[in-house]
C-alpha cells in the first residue's frame, strides 16, 4: 500500500509541476519577485496536500512565537524534500533558497525556479558563491523576504548529522538580520533518496532568534548546530538510540 501510495504522489507531482511551471515561465515575462512567488505557492499547496492526502504525512509546528520582526536568515536541518514544500507555507513572509545550481536544469521545476527571486551558487567556486550570496542575499533581506539555507549542504539520513558550514551565520553578520535554527523530522516519513513515503507525523521545531552582533562566523555556527542537533534528538529519540554521544 505505502508503495502504491507513493507511486500515485510521484505522478500527482509530475501531472501538477509541468502546466504549473509552463505558467510560471510565462508569467515570468510581464511579474516577478513576490507576485511571482506567491503564485508559485499555489502549486506548493497542491505539493505538500499530495503528501498529506495520499501519503498521510502530516506535521507539527512549534516556535512560531521565536519567529523576528526584521530580517532573518533561516537555517533548517535538511532530511528530505518535504521541508523545501513546507517552509514557505509556514513562514510569514516569502522565502529566498541558496540551491545548487544544478536544480535549474531538473525540467519544468527547475525552469520555474530560475525565474523567481533566489540564490543559485556553484558549489565548486566557494568564495565566488558566497559573494553571490552576500550581495542578492542582502538584497533580498532589504525588499522584506527571508533567506532560508541548509547548513549542512545536502540532507542528511535520519539519526545522522553533516557538517554545518558557516554560509549562513556569515551572511547574517554582513546583513546584521537574525539567524533562525529550525529542527525538521521530515525523514522519519520521507527518507532521504527513499522512493516509498511513510505515513506519520513531522515535526518542525523553530528555536529562539539569535543576534548576529559581536558575533564571529563558526561559534556563531556552533550554536545554531547545538541547538538544531539537541533539538532533533528531543524529537526523534528512536533515530539516535544507536548513535555516537
């Protein structure tokens, strides 16, 4: 049945992202930047309902309260695609991604995405993609929009933990906005490269903000990992039984 189930989500996404993101290119040509964004949450929705309703994989949101007035710089633990879907229908304000480039050319999403307001970077030219990051990112955080980025670069198995590199709390001291961890146990139901959803519940958990004053870019990081990675275990306990201290 889960396999069924996630055969028929697969094809709900692919029946709903090609017409959407034709739409979108052409959209794209006469709105862009928030306009845009907001109508490309209107194919979110149908993403993130497909999990619930055919995969039952549902979720729960804590911290709303720590979320800041001004700028902030979200830095979420990244186990599947779920919370790329979830993120920007549970925050308040429209969400930038740092991605890959390599997302551009997935056909008609990555087509889509090329025409919205986000940070592409090549990963192989380290200093030159965090100048990119600085200078839109600081754009982006001055129009009102958020940026959100995976420290660890890429997801990680559930119970396991990738290096958290300084990309965001480096961004947020140039711009001075607020860093925001955020806890996700998205592969407790979506594993990470897993075809088969499970159905279950995920939860999202958005810790305090933390003030980019006086601070220097890794002892920064390093609280952000604390909390994420102590978080993540007060969450999902069964998936650290086995691991390291």
């Amino acid at each position: 049945m889960r396999f069924l189930r996630s055969l028929l989500y697969m094809a709900w996404l692919v029946v709903t992202v090609v017409p959407y993101a034709v739409v979108v290119v052409i959209l794209s040509i006469f709105i862009r930047g928030t306009p845009l964004y907001r109508f490309t949450l209107g194919w979110v929705h149908l993403a993130y309902g497909g999990a619930r309703y055919i995969c039952g994989i549902r979720s729960h949101v804590i911290g709303m309260e720590n979320l800041p007035e001004g700028p902030a710089v979200l830095l979420s633990k990244h186990q599947s695609a779920w919370e790329t879907l979830a993120l920007p229908l549970i925050m308040p304000r429209p969400l930038a991604y740092v991605f890959k480039r390599e997302l551009l050319y997935v056909p008609f999403f990555g087509w889509a995405l090329g025409r919205l307001d986000m940070v592409h970077i090549d990963r192989s030219k380290r200093a030159q993609a965090f100048s990119r990051v600085e200078k839109q990112g600081g754009r982006i955080l001055k129009q009102g929009n958020w940026i959100i980025m995976f420290p660890e670069g890429t997801r990680t198995a559930r119970g396991q933990q990738g290096v958290y590199k300084t990309g965001g709390t480096r961004l947020a001291i140039a711009t001075g906005a607020w860093v925001v961890p955020i806890a996700v146990t998205s592969a407790r139901c979506w594993p990470r490269q897993a075809f088969i959803k499970t159905p279950g519940v995920i939860d999202v958990s958005i810790g305090k903000p933390i003030s980019p004053e006086g601070r220097q870019p890794a002892e920064m990081m390093a609280e952000v990992e604390h909390w994420i990675e102590a978080e993540m275990r007060r969450l999902d306990p069964q998936a650290y039984t086995h691991a390291q201290p």
